[in-house]
C-alpha cells in the first residue's frame, strides 16, 4: 500500500498540474490554495481508488471474503481525514475567511481584548469542527472494523484506528494541539 500511495502522489501531482494548465493558463490572478485544495481532492480520489483496487487484489479470499473492502474503508477515513481537516482548517485561516476578516476588523476597530477574544472563539470554533470531524471519521471506522475483525485480530479496534491516524499523518495533516 505504501508503494502505492507514492504512486498514486506521483500520478496525482501529474494530473492536478495538467487541470490546472488548463485551467489557469490564460487566468491573470490565481488564488494559491485554489490549486493546493485541487491536488489535495485529486491525491485522495486516487489513492482511495488504488486502496479498493490493492485490496480486492491482495486480499478477497481472506477470511469471509469482506475483509478486503472493511480494511478500505477503515483506510479511506483516514485518507478523507487528511482532505477534510485541511478544508475545516482552511474555512479558519483562509485570507478570503470571514473568521479572518472579523480579526482584522476587531484588531482595527477595537481594542487588544476584542482582538485577543476574537482570536479564542475563532481558534475555539476551529478545534470544534476538527474534533468533530476526527470523531465521526473513527467513530464510522470502527463501526466498520469491529464486525468482523475483532475475530482476525487480538486488536481490531487499535489496529483499525491506528490505520486512520497513520493515513491521515502519510499526507502530513497532523492535528496540532498546544
């Protein structure tokens, strides 16, 4: 899988950098993290795809025949972990975000304590939708993972959340916490 997924960065840098010769070739102004955010969905798309492919391939026959699409699954959240968090991030510190735009017209407009408060309910409002996220993204792997498994594994469960975090950290998009 891991040879992959190098792959599937390859053929997707490839594939993002034509669309976006395309698309941008003859544009004046181009917002950088429309082309990241592009490369970004494109690389997911194509290694969630290699994921279901590899498995069928590699491991149909094991167990009752459904371990190959639980184990993508499982697989694919980490992978949709590490294209969501980045856009729930984006919707925070974007420079076309409205939670940046009420920063800087707080810092203008008022004084430190509104900027300063401002900055909490943003940072506040961002660490929410991303826990939110995370928890879903397990919560539905492990709904996944634990029918049929736990009787493959001494422990599905770790081992099926350990495949979404080390996904989601291969895209280097780890969550920060301070």
């Amino acid at each position: 899988m891991r040879i992959l997924m190098i792959v599937a960065g390859g053929l997707s840098y490839n594939l993002s950098h034509a669309a976006a010769l395309l698309r941008y070739r003859s544009a004046r102004d181009v917002h950088f993290e429309t082309p990241l955010t592009a490369l970004v969905w494109i690389t997911s798309a194509v290694s969630v795809g290699l994921t279901y492919a590899a498995s069928f391939v590699l491991l149909r026959d094991l167990g009752d025949g459904s371990l190959w699409w639980k184990l993508s699954t499982i697989i694919t959240c980490g992978t949709m972990a590490g294209a969501v968090i980045p856009e729930l991030v984006k919707v925070f510190t974007s420079t076309r975000s409205a939670h940046v735009r009420e920063i800087v017209t707080s810092s203008r407009e008022g004084g430190a304590s509104l900027n300063i408060l401002s900055r909490v309910v943003a940072g506040n409002f961002s660490a929410y939708w991303l826990g939110l996220a995370v928890v879903f993204l397990m919560g539905f792997a492990h709904a996944v993972g634990s029918h049929g498994l736990g009787e493959l594994m001494q422990a599905g469960v770790f081992f099926l959340l350990a495949l979404v975090f080390v996904r989601k950290s291969f895209y280097g998009m780890r969550i920060q916490t301070s």
